[in-house]
C-alpha cells in the first residue's frame, strides 16, 4: 500500500474541483455581471457536482458499483441540469 489510500486522493481531488468552482462563479460574478438566479443556480449545480463524485468515487472504493452508479444518476443528472439551466441565464458577453 502506498502512501495515500484511495479516499485521501478523493479528497484532494474533490478540493481541487470545489476550489475551480468557487473561483469560475466568482468570474461569472465579477467579469460577466452573473445575476442572482445564475449565480444561486451554478452554486446548487457546483455543490450537486461535488457531491455526486463524492458519493460515486467513495462507493467505488467501497466496492458498491450500483451505488455509484445511482448516485450518479440522481446527483450527476440534476447537478448537470442546473449548471445548463445557469448557463442558459448568463448575459451575453461583450
């Protein structure tokens, strides 16, 4: 066994994809003028996305693949369908 287990890696992981996030709604804020809607959408979106890989890659680990594979489909499909739906209410870019 090496060093870092798989959780460990998840969680590094994890913190990587939360951090990119936290920083692209912060330009969707500052540099696109995001309003409220978009904004509260890409941030439940943000946190759904996590949450399903969290919950998918743990179930893995713990060799439950119909879990993650459900999680996926009932985390991934809304988180997926919020981030389009903030998408769709950006303002056109200059």
């Amino acid at each position: 066994m090496g060093v870092f287990s798989g959780i460990e890696i998840l969680f590094f992981f994890l913190g990587v994809i939360t951090t990119l996030g936290v920083l692209g709604i912060i330009y969707l804020k500052q540099k696109r003028q995001a309003g409220p809607l978009s904004l509260f959408l890409s941030a439940s979106g943000l946190f759904l996305l996590v949450f399903a890989l969290a919950w998918s890659m743990s179930s893995i680990i713990e060799h439950e693949h119909q879990a993650a594979n459900m999680g996926l489909l009932f985390f991934g499909l809304p988180a997926i369908l919020l981030l389009g739906m903030a998408w769709k209410k950006l303002p056109e870019k200059r």
